[in-house]
C-alpha cells in the first residue's frame, strides 16, 4: 500500500470517528435549537446568541487560545516519554485555570460595559457577571481536549463530546421548559460545568501523572505557550470580535429577532454543514505540526486534505441548498424561515472554506507569526467591512452575499501566501476536484431556486446520485479501498 494511500486512509478513519460523533452530536444540537425556538423564540435565541458571543469573546481574548496552541506543544511532547508528556499536560492545566480566572474577573469588573456595547443598556449586567464563570471552565475543558486531540487519543476525545453535549442537552432541557427566557443563564453556566466534568473523566483514562507546579514556573516554563498563544488569541479573538460587532451592528440597525436570525445562520452553517471543519481541526492540524516545517510532506498533506474536505462537502451542500427551507423549519421554527435568504449564499461559501482552512492551517502549524498577525487582521477587517456592507444594503441576503466573497477572497489570499512563503503549490489534481466541485454547486444552487416541483426533485435527485458516486469514486480510488475490501472479502473465505 502507497503512502498516499495510507495518508488518506488516516484522513478517513478520523472522519469515521468523528463524523459519526459529530452525526449524533447534530442529532443533539437540532434538539437543542428546536426547543430553543419553540420555548423563547427569535428573540430569546437573539440573546442567547449575543451572551454567549459576549462570554467568548472575553475568552478568546485573554485564554491565549489554549485549545489550538496546547495541542501543538502536547503533540510536540508525545514522543514516548510519559513522565515529560505528564509535566507538559500539568503545564498546560495550569495555565489554562490562570488564564480562565483571569478572564472570569475582566468579565465581571467590566459587565455593566460589555452590557451597555452588546444590549445597548446595563439590563444583562447582572447576566454577563453569573455567565463569566463559565470562562473558567470552558479554558479547562479546551485544555482537557488539546491533550486528548495532542496525544491523537481522537476516541476518547469523540466520547467526551458526545457524552458532553448529551449530558448538557438533557439536565438544561427542563430548565427552559418551565423558565424558557430565565433559564439562559444558568443552562449556559451548567452546560460549561457538564462538559468539563465529562472532558476531566476521559482525560483521566490516559493515566497521566497529575502534579502542583508552583506559579513561578508556570510562568517560566509556559513561555513558549504563551507566545504562541498570545499570536492564535488574536487569530481567534477577531473572528469572535467581528461577528460580535456584527451583531451589534445588526441590533443598531434592525432588531433583535433579526440577530437571532443571523446566529441561526452561524449554527446552521459552522455546525451543520461545517462539520469537514471539525474533523480537519482535529486530524489534519496535528499532523501538519508533527511535521515541523517541512514543506515537501505539508504540502502533500495539505491537496490530501484539501481533496478529501472537497470530496465530502459538495454533496453535503446540494442536499442542505434544495431543502434549506424545510431544514431550517425542523431545526429551527417559522419564525426563522428568514434566515433562508442569508444561508442561499452562505452555505455555497463552504466549498471555499473547506480549501482555505485546508491552507490556513500550515501557518499555524509553522507558528509563522509575521503573516499570521497581518493576516488575521486583514482578514476580519474585510470579513467586518463585507458583511456589515451587505445587509446594510440587502438585509440578511446581503449579509450572505458579504459571506461568500470574503471566503473566496479568503481562498485566493492564503494560497497566494502560501505558494510564495512555503513553496506549497496546489496540484492539478486538486484544481481539477475543486473546479468540478464548483461546477457542482453552481448546479446544486440553481436547481434549488427553481420552483418546487416534480422537475425540480428530478434534476435534484440526478444531480445528488452523480454527485454521490463521483464522491464515493473519487475517495475509494484514493484511499485504495478496493483492495481492503478485496483483502477482508479473501479472509472471510
């Protein structure tokens, strides 16, 4: 078997893994948001939304993104001596309660602030103060899993999210059903606390040494942490930034219902169809940063992710482009069909994400500071200055048009920059899967705004059944699952 083959073998067994996980997490999720809609509404779901926006943007800030920096310093370490592994995990811990209370005490000291920004009052003040707990333990959790995700224990780390959001969905439900809007902030302060929990008990299965470090070195020895970390927080805190002023904007200028219509997008989008996203992050970017700065291996593992990522989320996206509206009824409610118009252009505008992250993420596992900085900053200014511009003039379809150029120019950035600062090229067997990949969505999106009709399920179903096996084709060819296949099919002979 060719190493290639074995390449995009691994990519698939952590897409088994964590697709399947993340199948029955959005099973959870749908119920969640379902009940969400029915027991408080657009407007309840509005400040659910900026509340938790509030919170993580407050994290994002002051956590020195420890879920992306703690896996690379954790996947550095993995190298076979458990007793270093062990210093590096209790490290890791402790930096990410200190920068948890830290987080936790700017949140309280400025809530009358962050609730005059974010609600245009001080009404929530009392609201942001209770929720800024949940900062502490969303740091340790995030830590928790940096080292399930470092250590490539991906089951484990599966189990803990399933189990988490299980958990969570189950002891919160209640709440809101007999205090709907009053339970916002404790099912928000008790789905923090489930998770942790949950996330400490799998950490526990790796029978890592626990030890106190004393404050002193966890200052010293967390520096490189600290520097990496502080470089992804601010990677990190302007996306979290820009939709927080987003929504802002958004309340200024429209109402309340209509930010919650915008963070059903988000959800809808980042959870539903985003789901390659998740899997990337967890495979994909500990692999780039094993291979330190290698660019020949970054550059193959980059069009094998690349393909893959493409592979799986075309026919994801024509099935969610054709019945948009009624998933987003059985998600969601009525009251939500306006989000519809956002999601037409904003669900498209994956098939670029899937290959710009695919690129972004060899910055970060270079740890490439210079660019990552400049980059984030350009990033959002633009990703800000297209959204806000589009539903100034357009509303939520403007919003989504504003969404989908900024991921393309997101796309055309990042390969510009990787391609003269790495050397990393993307391969004609990439190009050729992306462009039949947009020809694809170009069709999906067309047959979808036709009207509803036995035509329009014709062509829908044609063009899924080819979309299907051109996918399935395309991943078994690669991942040379023929001869598995054959292989086991001689055994059990």
């Amino acid at each position: 078997m060719s190493d290639n083959s074995k390449a995009y073998q691994s990519i698939l067994k952590a897409s088994a893994i964590f697709g399947s996980v993340h199948v029955t997490t959005m099973i959870i999720s749908v119920i969640r948001t379902k009940v969400l809609a029915v027991l408080i509404g657009a407007g309840g779901y509005g400040i659910f939304g900026l509340l938790t926006s509030t919170i993580e943007l407050v994290r994002q800030a002051t956590g020195l993104s420890i879920e992306t920096s703690g896996v690379k310093k954790i996947a550095e370490s993995n190298s076979g001596d458990k007793n270093e592994l062990s210093s590096q995990v209790n490290l890791l811990l402790y930096i990410a309660l200190f920068t948890g209370i830290f987080g936790a005490i700017i949140t309280t000291l400025f809530a009358g602030q962050l609730s005059d920004l974010t609600f245009g009052n001080q009404e929530k003040f009392i609201a942001i103060a209770f929720v800024a707990v949940t900062i502490i333990f969303k740091q340790l959790t995030s830590a928790q899993s940096a080292v399930m995700q470092g250590t490539s224990n991906l089951k484990l780390l599966a189990k803990s999210n399933f189990i988490g959001n299980a958990a969570s969905l189950i002891i919160t439900l209640p709440i809101f059903y007999f205090y709907e809007v009053d339970a916002i902030v404790p099912a928000i302060i008790l789905t923090s606390v489930i998770n942790y929990f949950v996330s400490n008990f799998f950490l526990k299965k790796l029978s890592l040494q626990s030890g106190k470090i004393p404050f002193q070195e966890v200052i010293k020895k967390g520096k490189e942490i600290y520097i990496f970390g502080a470089m992804l927080s601010l990677s990190a805190f302007l996306p979290v930034l820009s939709n927080y002023f987003i929504q802002v904007f958004i309340r200024l200028n429209d109402t309340i219902e209509t930010v919650g219509l915008f963070n059903a997008g988000q959800l809808f989008v980042n959870a539903y169809v985003g789901v390659i996203f998740t899997i990337m992050a967890t495979e994909y970017y500990p692999r780039l940063a094993a291979m330190k700065k290698n660019s020949v291996q970054q550059g193959e593992a980059f069009n094998q992710q690349a393909i893959i990522s493409v592979l799986i989320i075309v026919p994801v996206i024509v099935v969610f482009m054709f019945f948009k509206d009624l998933i987003i009824k059985v998600l969601f409610s009525s009251d939500f069909a306006g989000v519809v118009s956002l999601l037409v252009w904003a669900v498209p505008a994956m098939l670029f994400k899937a290959v710009s992250l695919s690129l972004g993420y060899i910055i970060i596992a270079r740890a490439d500071s210079t660019i990552f900085i400049k980059t984030a900053i350009v990033y959002n200014s633009l990703y800000f200055i297209l959204c806000t511009s589009g539903f100034y003039l357009y509303g939520l379809e403007g919003l989504g048009i504003g969404f989908c150029i900024y991921f393309l120019l997101h796309l055309t950035g990042n390969y510009l920059i990787i391609k003269s600062r790495y050397g990393i090229n993307i391969t004609d067997e990439m190009l050729k899967v992306l462009l039949k990949g947009l020809a694809i969505t170009i069709l999906g999106c067309l047959i979808s705004s036709a009207d509803k009709n036995i035509y329009s399920y014709l062509a829908f179903g044609l063009l899924f059944t080819v979309t299907a096996i051109y996918t399935v084709r395309g991943i078994t060819k690669r991942a040379g699952l023929k001869d598995i296949f054959k292989k086991v099919s001689k055994e059990d002979e």
